[in-house]
C-alpha cells in the first residue's frame, strides 16, 4: 500500500466521532507527523553541523528545540491511533510527505543555521495554526487543542530564532530606506 492510502487508513472504533471526519483528520494528523519528524531531524542536523563563535549557545538552543519536536511527534502519532488511523511513522515515509524542503548543506555558521531554520519553522507554524481551524471545523476539538498546544511552542521558537536575525534585518531595512529617502531628496 502507497503512503498516501496507509496515511487516511482507518480501523474500526468505538469513538464517537464520525468516519468521514475522522478520515481527513488522520490524513491531516499524519501530514504533520511527517513534518514534524522532518523539522526534528533538521534541527539535530543543525545542532550537529553549527560552527563559530556562537556555537555552544545554538548547540545547546537547538537540541532543546529537537526535544520540545520528539514530544509533538509521539502526541501526533498517538492522536492518529486513538481516532482509528495508522500513523505513518517511518523516515521514508516522513521524506516522501514532508511539506518542507530538505534542509541545505553548504551553511557553517551560526545565523545561517538560525535564518535555515526560520524558514522552516514558518512555514511548519502555519501548517498547524490552519489545522486548529480545519480540525475545529470538524468537530475535533480535541486535535484542535492538541494543535494549539503545538502552535503555541512553535511560534515561540520561531521568535526565539528570529530574535537572532532581527537586528541585522532591521538595520539593513532601515539602510535602504535611509538610501531611498536619501535618493529622493537627491543626497549623493
Ligand atoms: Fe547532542
């Protein structure tokens, strides 16, 4: 069986919440799942390969942040199960679905790991803060909460990293616009 049908496979089950809504939230369920084990497994690539002078700060920041993931992979794969579903699990399986892209090789220092990581944590919040109102809408209150708690930790980290990017960010926002302005008025 393809990772698509195993990942909306549903057993039977005594709970109370329909079939038909059951089946697209396992579907949803095992979506993040991948994403998650996908996210946890680059920010251990990322604890592993960082270098420079902040490296035991970010070595430390992230292996805390791969922890806080380990813990959301087992409750999304145990919400999957206890609704009748199968949780697809495995590291291809984990690859084959991913909605992230795989995380880049060539970077060394400490903030180009912050910023690679930043760009997966974004698009990852987004995912499961559109699954609180997807599950929410389906009756599921529980997976709603379950996706709350998560949403909650993953824009706190994504905070966290961008705390480390923001200050050259802004200078350099507030550079450009320095240029503009100055172009306007005809500053040389
Ligand atoms: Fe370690």
């Amino acid at each position: 069986m393809s990772t698509n049908k195993l990942s909306s496979r549903l057993y039977p089950s005594r709970i109370d919440l329909p079939a038909d809504a059951r089946t697209k939230i396992v579907e949803l369920l095992n979506q993040t799942l991948a994403a998650t084990l996908d996210l946890k497994t680059q920010v251990k690539q990322a604890h592993w390969n960082v270098k420079g002078a902040d490296f035991y700060q970010l070595h430390e920041m992230f292996d805390e942040m791969a922890d806080e993931l380990e813990e959301y992979i087992d409750m999304v794969a145990e919400r999957v199960t206890a609704l009748g579903g199968y949780a697809c699990g495995t590291a291809r399986m984990a690859a084959a679905s991913s909605i992230l892209p795989e995380y880049p090789t060539e970077i060394l220092e400490g903030m180009e790991h912050v910023t690679a990581l930043a760009e997966r944590f974004a698009p990852y919040a987004k995912h499961i803060r559109e699954a609180i109102d997807t599950t929410d809408e389906l009756g599921d209150a529980d997976t709603a909460d379950l996706y709350t708690e998560v949403s909650r930790t993953i824009d706190k980290r994504l905070w966290f990293l961008e705390a480390h990017l923001q200050p050259a960010e802004i200078k350099s926002e507030n550079g450009s616009t320095a240029a503009k302005s100055q172009q306007k008025v005809g500053v040389r």
